[in-house]
C-alpha cells in the first residue's frame, strides 16, 4: 500500500464528465489500500479566459490582483471533485493553497514554493481522506495568495509529494508519455520507459510542455519518482527517475525542435573589455531571456555577436539592439525570426565522443547549413533555416537510432 | 471625512463596465478624503450558475465543498475591481474572506459571523488603501471557507461596518432604497427616506429583498447606520437607523406582500394538553418553517388549526399534517396554495390604536375576505385570497396615507 499523488491536467478536468472519470480513477487507486493525495489543475482553457478579462480591465493587471483572480480557477475543480467523491460515497476534502500550508515567496505570478508544512495534509491522509489540493497556487508569509506560473501545478504536485514523502507522483495529461521527439512531427517518435532527471530537464528548458522545468528540478532535487501518463489511457507512461545503468545503453534519448526564437547579430563590434555586458545588460532590464551567444573574430580588432530571443520579444530586441550598436559604433545589426533550434539529448553523451560530428554529418548529408551551435553536458542544439526543421528532427532521429525497431 | 462601508450588489458588478462605474463612485468618495472598505457581490447570476454546476454533479452536494466553489463568485469580482482601481491609479487590495478575518461558526452554507479581527483592514486604511472585500464569505476556527448564505454579502458590510467603527454602511443595489411598497404593484409608492432598524427587521422577514434581515439585526445590535441607495444614480436612498422622534408622525410606514405562503388547515383536533407540540415537531424536524399559526375552537371538544409554510415546502408539509391527522384521530386536512399575505408595519403603531380597525375596514371595504390574521407590536399582517393581493396593497397604501401628496 502506498502513499501516491496524482495530479490531473487542465484537459483532463474539462468538464464535469471528465471530473467524473478523474473521480473513478483516483477510488480505483484509493480502493486497492493506496492513500490519496490529489493535485489539480483548472478546467482547461479558464486561466487564458481569466487573464483575457483581466486584460480588458487594464493591459497591465496588478499581479497580486491577478492571482487572486487566477486561483478561482484550481478553486473551482478542487471543489467539484472533491463534491464528486464525496457523492461516489468517499471521504475528500478539497484544500486550497494557503490550507495546505504551501508557502511561497513574494512574487506574484511567478512565486517559488519556500515550505509546505503538510500538517493538514497528512492528518487527512491519516484518517482515510482522499485529499484534492487546488495547484498552481500557495500564500506568502503574509497570507497573499500567489500563484506559481505556467504549468505551475506540476511543481505544487511535485513539491507537496516531496513534503509528504509520497512513494510516487503521478502527472496524469492528454499525452501517454515522454516521446523521443515529436510525433506530429515524426512518425517513427516512440515512447520513452524512462528518463532521467537531467535529460526531461534539458527537455522542459528546450520547450517541451510535458512537464513545467521547475517541477522536475524539484523532483530531481528531492528525489520524486514521477510517473508522467495519460488521463484517458490505463496504459504505463514515461518514468522520470534518477539516471540508472540502463539508460546509458542510449546515447541520445530525445529530439526537440523549437521554432519560438528568433537571432540577432551585431556586426563589427569593437574588441574592448566590458563590451558584451554593455550589450546583454539593456536587453535583461527590458525581461528579454537570451539564449544561445555566440561570437566570432570579424577581421581586424572587431568581433561579430549573435543571440538568440524569443520570437514575442524580437522587435523589442531588435529596437534595443539598434541602439546598442549605435552607442558602442558596431557597423550594422541583422535580424532573422526564420530558425529553429533542433537539440539531441542525452545522459549518454557523457560518457560517448563523436556525437556532434554524427549530429553535424547527418544534417550536413541533408544538405542542412548550421547557423549556430551549442552544447550542455548532456545535450547539443544546432540553429538551421525553419524551413528544414522537420526534415532536422525526422534525419537525427534515424541518426541516433531512435526510430522504432 | 469619513469610514465609510459601500456594499455593491451583484447587479452593480455585473459585468467590467458596470465594474468600472462601481470604481468611479468609489474615487469619488475617496477623493473628497474618506477612507473606503468595499465590499462585493459575485456578478450577478454566478452565484446561481455555480450552484446549477454544484447541482450537476449531484443532488445534495457537500455543503462544505459547495463553499469553497460559492466563494469563487466575489473573490473574481474583488480581484477584478481591486484591479480596475489599480490601474485608475489608486492604490487598492482585495481581502478574501480569511484575509479579512471573518470568523465564522461551522455552518456550511449558512454561517453566522462569530468576530472579525480587523486588524489588517485597519492597517490598510490607515496607508490609505481602498480595501476591496469579498463578501458573504468567511472562515471557521480551523480555516475552512465558509458562506453566510443568500444575501450574505449585507451581513459582511454591516458587520464590518461594525467592526471597523465606519461612519456609515452604504449599501448599494438596483433600487433606489426601500420604498413604502412594491412600486410594480402600486404606482404610488414612495421611497422612504428613513426608516428604524425595527421596520427594516418586519419587511426583511416579510420578504423584503432589499437587505438580508441577519444583517439589519446586526445593524441594530451594533448601530450601524445603513444607507440603501442605487448604483446607477447619486440618488439619496433609505436610511436605517435607530428609531428617531419624526418616525412617530406616520403610524404605518409600508405595506408588504408575500405570495408565497400555502396555508394548511386540520380539522377537529382533539382538544388535549401537548396536541399542538405533537402536530408542529415533525414539520420542524423536516427542516420546514412555519411561519402563522391560528388555532379556533370546533363544536365540542375540538379545535381548528391552521398554519402556513413557505409554498415550495407545501406538499412534503400536507404529507406530514395527513400523518399526524390520522395519528392524533383529526378529521380532515385542507390545503390551499392560492394566498397572500399583506402586512402593514410601523413603528408608530406602538402608540396608536385603531390601526388594525382600520385596517379590517379597508379590506372590508373592498369585499376582501379576511382568512388569517397576525401581529407584532409594530405589525399587523392579514392572509386573504391570492387573487386580491394587488388590490389589498394598494388600498392599504391609500389607506394609511402613504400614496404620493
């Protein structure tokens, strides 16, 4: 008998119906001895619909006001299942934020989980109750309700499965797992058994939505099993895990290709000490996250200077650019929102040479120019033209033996 | 200056224009130097839908559950105005109710206000903050979301006006303020200018749906003064306040009706000690008010007892009253659903005679037949036939002089 949490996505609480088939789920588990603990999201769709009409208020909302308003929507579903199993004949009870005594900190919109003092939790725990905790959300030290950002449920069910030393923390979606790659993309993508912490890290940074990054930093911190799997299959998913033997088998595990960033380069930059941080500093007061950098010798005592930003914030980045390089008389700046960033990732690469020349060759056979290159311990990302970003991931998917055997 | 409480109804807050206009007043009071403590409705209808939602999953949801959803409603409108005032540039925070302090008993559904710990509206008034509070929620010793019941947003106000020592209790709704009688029956009634808590206690109970009657008593009991007024006009509204010298001038100040009452009537009751506690505990136990009861002697040793209820509790209160009929060897049990019950209150009655001669004349005159009577010391209220009900309250308004001079 365990002690298991499972948190349902926005798609799998759409409506009463799917609230419903959550319920028989969730006493399928309680009946068989199990205890509890539930983490929800909103219904689907009712956040964006809840900042759309915070936004016909002002363009700008008060964030603290935001969450007050975005934390009805967790709320909401928390309430009904926890009705639901009550009807069905069970003991729930729904606990908001601030009851299940998760504590985070200040800022709003955004907040990071400080403590969860699971008192409650676990006394309901005890007594037999199927406990639904509202996610997404906690309350600052001042009893402000903050909320924690996209997918911030992840990290509540993550973070209260930790506190509570629960033996497995199930992230239940409308996906069956984690894929090798995109399989809207590539047919031949595969579901993955298991996963290591730091490869679903480098995923969730690289823009696959399965799970919220901060929540797999949480799992990986506090050592959580997480079981990511679907809501409307009975069928196993994925298993993020510490890294084990068998993953090493595998040197590249995944395939990701992210089209949302778009490149910036500043030409003829004068080769002076201090000058990169007089170019990134106005472009991080402005909140832009750059990420790939890059620079090369120009001839002579100039450099030139690519990044890479998201493709909302080019134009923001471009006008800040334009006036960087007026100011340091860089000759020109170019931009280009035409690219993708495709990545091959694994812990495998560790211990294994000669990945990047089987990566460059294999795009180099397709005829695919690399624009710009960077590498992590376990994961390297090649910038190309859009145009070729399927044809990318479909090629270093066969490369690294990925497609179904 | 002054502390100054506004309550705005679900009408007032309907929809973010509506919203708006409800900022601007409140800018406008604060402007001219008093402190504002708002507190708020849920749009109208949301209240409704979400129980509809409650309903859906099934018949009888857990009450406490059903809180936790309700309060839902006014945290969306306090965030939302909390914003609107934010982005007018006025610094303003929204309170749930545990924020505020609302300590309430257990009663899911139906909570009574047990204390508020005021102290951090308090704090933020003395920075100058418009403090903008969900109402008809509150919060029981163990941190459970409770709900004060239909209307119970009035109750918050008063009982924060109270708390917080306002100056005055503003309670802003789609009326005007309370008037003498329904205008859509009588075309001459007048709005009150001011009216006693006691008068404001007779027509709440009366069906009166301007204030919530647990919040009148608790103006009463704290001499909070309340001002009824409308939203949609800088109108003056009603008054409530305690019982002055000019009331006195008019014995009966309005003139009420109620249709939706059914009236029961057993036959040849047995006239023996404890019949009366035998008929009337099983109809209490099934959770059913009665609200007039009238007992007449029958030939011989037996009495008549008729009772009304409120009309949607009328067929389970005739299953019960044939029961206890055949258990107490009564002879028969009439029902009728086709009454009404007008009711003149004043204050002014307590030293006047006459009033209820005057009264049965009025009627008389109009060949209304009298089927029950009752009264108060500031009331008289009388059952006639539905079909008169019009007609009885515009002759009783003529004749207590309250049509328009």
């Amino acid at each position: 008998m365990a002690l298991i949490v499972q948190k349902y996505g926005g798609t799998s609480v759409a409506d009463l119906e799917r609230i419903r088939n959550v319920a028989k789920r969730i006493v399928g588990a309680y009946d068989q001895g199990n205890d509890v603990v539930v983490i929800l999201s909103a219904m689907a769709g009712i956040t964006d619909s809840l900042i759309d009409m915070a936004q016909q208020v002002t363009h700008y909302p008060e964030k603290r006001e935001l969450d007050v308003l975005l934390a009805t929507g967790e709320q909401t579903t928390a309430a009904l299942l926890a009705m639901t199993l009550n009807a069905m004949g069970y003991r729930a009870q729904s606990l908001l934020g601030f009851q299940a005594e998760v504590v985070t900190d200040c800022t709003f919109g955004n907040a990071r989980i400080m403590d969860i003092g699971a008192t409650r939790i676990k006394e309901l725990v005890s007594s037999r109750t199927i406990v639904v905790i509202a996610g997404f959300q906690g309350c600052d030290v001042n009893g402000n309700i903050t909320t924690l950002g996209r997918g911030g449920s992840d990290t509540s069910a993550v973070a209260i499965a930790a506190a509570i030393k629960a033996d497995i923390c199930e992230i239940y979606t409308d996906v069956n797992g984690v894929y090798t790659t995109d399989p809207n993309i590539c047919s031949a993508a595969r579901k993955i058994d298991r996963i290591s912490y730091e490869e679903m890290l480098e995923m969730a940074s690289l823009g696959a939505k399965v799970l919220q990054i901060r929540s797999v930093e949480f799992a990986k911190k506090y050592n959580v099993v997480v079981h990511v799997r679907s809501s409307f299959t009975e069928e196993e998913g994925t298993m993020v895990v510490n890294e084990d033997k068998s993953m090493e088998r595998l040197v590249v595990s995944s395939v990701t290709v992210n089209k949302k960033e778009a490149r910036i380069t500043l030409i003829k930059v004068p080769d002076q000490p201090g000058i990169a941080a007089r170019i990134f500093s106005p472009i991080a007061e402005a909140g832009i996250n750059v990420d790939m950098i890059i620079q090369n010798r120009h001839s002579g005592k100039f450099n030139d200077l690519t990044f890479t930003v998201p493709t909302p914030d080019f134009e923001k980045a471009m006008e800040l650019a334009r006036e960087i390089a007026a100011d340091i008389h860089a000759e020109d700046v170019l931009g280009d929102t035409n690219i993708a960033k495709v990545s091959v990732i694994g812990v495998g690469m560790k211990n294994h040479s000669g990945v990047a020349t089987r990566m460059f060759s294999a795009l180099a056979a397709k005829s695919i120019n690399i624009l710009m290159i960077s590498t992590s311990e376990i994961r390297i990302s090649c910038v190309i033209a859009e145009e070729y970003a399927e044809l990318a991931v479909r090629t270093l998917h066969a490369a690294f033996g990925l497609d179904k055997s």
